[in-house]
C-alpha cells in the first residue's frame, strides 16, 4: 500500500470505530483524528492550508460577533475566520510548536498558555524526581542538551542546594533551547542570553514555586534552606540580605496575587529581554524584541480577558516586577562572588559557576532612587571585613 493508502485505511478503521462522531469544528459528520481532534477532511484540510498559506484568512476577521461555528445551526459555515477561531478552539495545532500559536494574533491564547505550562511542569518534574552527578559548562550544554545525563531519583539520595540549583539552571536551559526562535540563534547570542538570565529564571521560577507550595520562603524542592551552612558562617551578619534574596520577589508575587498564567508569560516576557546585554548582535536583539512583543500581547489579552478595565493597570504592574526580579538577582550575584572569593575550595558546579559567578561584569548598579542602595553598600563592606576574618578559618574544616 502506498503512504496516502495507508492513511486513508487507517482514517476507515478508526471510523469504524467512531461510526456515529461528528466533526469537532463544522459538527458535519467526522472523519478521524487530526491531532486528537475529531473532524471531517474538510476542516482538517482547512486549517492546514490556512495556517501554512493563507495570509488573508488569518489577517480577516468576522463580519458578525466571532460565533458562526458556535451557534445551533451554525449561521453561516462560510465564515473563514471563524472557522479558523474554532479548529483553534476545540484544540487544532498544526505542531506543539509555540511559534505557530504566536503567529495568531491570540486566537489561541490558551493554546500558548497550555504549551507553557507543559514545558513548565516538565521542568518543576525533573527537579522533583531527577538529579545528575555530571558537571558540564554552559558551553557543553549548549553543544549537547543531553550532556547532564539525567537520572531517576532514588531514595535514600539527597540533592544540596548547590545542586538543585545546578538542575534548575540546566532544566530551564534546556527548556528553551525547545524553542526553535532560541535554538536558531548564533551560538555566541544563545551564550550571553543564557549567562544572564539563568539565576534571573531560578529567581522568579523559585519564588512562584514558593508562592505555590505556601512557604515564607525560597527553599529547595525538598524544604531545604537555599544556603549552604557556610555562607551563614560569612555574612551572618548581613542576613537581611539573604532574607531578601528569598523572600522579597515571592511576597511581591503574593502581594499582587499573580496568577500562574501570568507567571508564565512574565518568565518569557523577562527572558527574552533584548537589551540585557550590549554584546548581543543586532539579528538576536531583533528576534528577541519580536518574541518578547509576542509575549506582551498574548499577556495583555490575558489580562483584557481577566480584568476587563483594570487590564492595562494590571499589565503594568506585572511588567514592574522585572525591575524586582533585576535587583534580586543582582544581590545574589554579588553573594556569589563574594563567596567564591572568601572560599575559593567551595566546589561550585560549573554551570552555577558559568551563570552565577563568573558573569563577566559586575551587577549593574542600583538607581539612584532606589531606597535599598545602602543595604547594598552595607551589606559590601561586611561582607569584604568579613573576608579578612575567613582568612583565619580553616577552610577544611567548614561544612558546605
Ligand atoms: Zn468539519
Ligand atoms: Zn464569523
């Protein structure tokens, strides 16, 4: 039998066994399953040739109220862009492939928020049940997504905090090395893009799963405190800005009481930022401000469609919390440094190491404005006095 043969066979079993389904979309009576969604041949070739080809159909709109195929009998089945809303509706995708969702103007918003959300709960899943004794660069995750070799958690085996955030950093690195948009960047963009953003990730990732799991605090997926015991030992006395570092973004998240769907587009939205490095190349600053767009809009409909009104306010206030989300990272960044300058021996993975640490510039500084700043400074100056001190202890015998 020839390929279509085969196919046209397969479309008269499953009819057989679905002799009485009627087509998802047109409700004319269905064929078979065009990714899982029941149809006739019809509309299964509609949506393709629309969404590969037709311009004009996915740029039209309804000359009605957007409910042709939703009425009992339908009005009119003539109306393309409606047709379109509703294979999109009862779940038609051409591909997983967002970028194909994004194209939509947000006819398929909740398409999107599906597929991050699938690519969310397989990070959340991996750092519940997975770990890795591996120790690969970011370059070598770059070369090899596989490179971490990922193995089943059995118990008895207990993951640091080091390495939980050594998993977040390649989970979510992998993660959108998904994205073909991400993936097709030149290999020294995808570079800067991940060196700068990884601890920016783990930061809003860590406290939405804070937020999610009713802690009061950033802890490791197994209740863990985030710090190794040692840095208590160093910046004891400066432990408010530790609190801050795993408390301040979740309360914020609370504070606003963002929902999980926006999480999700504000994770992208933040990660996607064209202008957090002048290195990047023109070409990867003008995909990512086309996506980062994308983002925004399918965020600002969700918002539209949640709070009416108050969508634009709403939206604004989300958007804020990536100047949060910079200054917390900032802080970490600098307890990282300072720490592996007071204990060169510690044996940072090389991953957390190539994202956290050796990021090249030191944090931007803070805004004039900002309130915080002496913290900052203070927390500076302890932290060096505090360097003379360590240089008395015996780094041996510290517990990491
Ligand atoms: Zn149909
Ligand atoms: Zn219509």
């Amino acid at each position: 039998m020839s390929a279509t043969a085969i196919e046209q066979h397969e479309e008269l079993e499953e009819e057989k066994e679905k002799p009485n389904t009627i087509c998802l979309v047109c409700k004319d009576r269905g064929v078979a399953n065009f990714n899982k969604v029941f149809s006739c041949a019809a509309c299964k070739s509609f949506f393709t040739r629309t969404l590969r080809q037709s311009k004009r159909i996915k740029d039209s709109v309804c000359k009605k109220q957007w409910d042709c195929f939703d009425q009992e009998p339908p009005f009119s089945r003539k109306c393309a862009p409606c047709r379109l809303k509703k294979c999109i509706d009862v779940g038609m995708l051409l591909t997983s492939k967002i970028e194909e969702a994004l194209k939509l103007r947000g006819l398929a918003l909740n398409q999107v928020i599906i597929i991050l959300s699938k690519k969310d709960y397989r990070i959340q899943e991996k750092l519940m049940t997975h770990y890795s004794v591996r120790d690969p660069t970011l370059d070598q995750v770059l070369a090899d997504r596989d490179c971490a070799k990922l193995e089943k958690m059995t118990p008895g085996i207990k993951m640091t905090a080091h390495e939980w955030a050594y998993l977040d950093v390649y989970s979510r690195i992998v993660s959108y090395l998904e994205f073909d948009f991400i993936n097709f960047l030149e290999y020294k963009d995808k570079k800067i893009l991940f060196t700068y953003n990884s601890m920016r990730m783990l930061l809003l990732g860590g406290a939405m799963r804070t937020v999610r799991e009713k802690r009061a605090m950033l802890m490791t997926p197994d209740g863990e405190d985030v710090y190794p015991e040692v840095v208590y030992q160093l910046f004891g006395g400066c432990k408010q800005v530790l609190m801050e570092i795993c408390c301040e973004l979740s309360g914020k998240l609370i504070d606003l009481q963002v929902t999980y769907e926006e999480y999700l587009f504000l994770m992208q939205i933040f990660f996607l930022n064209p202008s957090i490095s002048d290195q990047l190349s023109d070409k990867a600053k003008a995909t990512l401000a086309e996506f980062q767009d994308k983002f925004s809009y399918h965020l600002l409909l969700y918002c539209q469609h949640t709070y009416q009104q108050h969508a634009s306010s709403r939206y604004g206030n989300l958007l804020s919390l990536m100047t949060v989300v910079d200054r917390i990272s900032s802080r970490l960044q600098c307890v990282s440094m300072l720490f592996q300058v007071m204990v060169p021996t510690f044996p940072f993975k090389k991953l957390v190491a190539d994202t956290f640490v050796n990021i090249g510039t030191l944090p931007p500084p803070l805004q004039a404005d900002e309130v915080s700043v002496p913290v900052q400074q203070e927390f500076f100056n302890e932290a060096m006095q505090n360097i003379e001190a360590v240089n008395d202890v015996k780094m041996e015998q510290m517990e990491y």
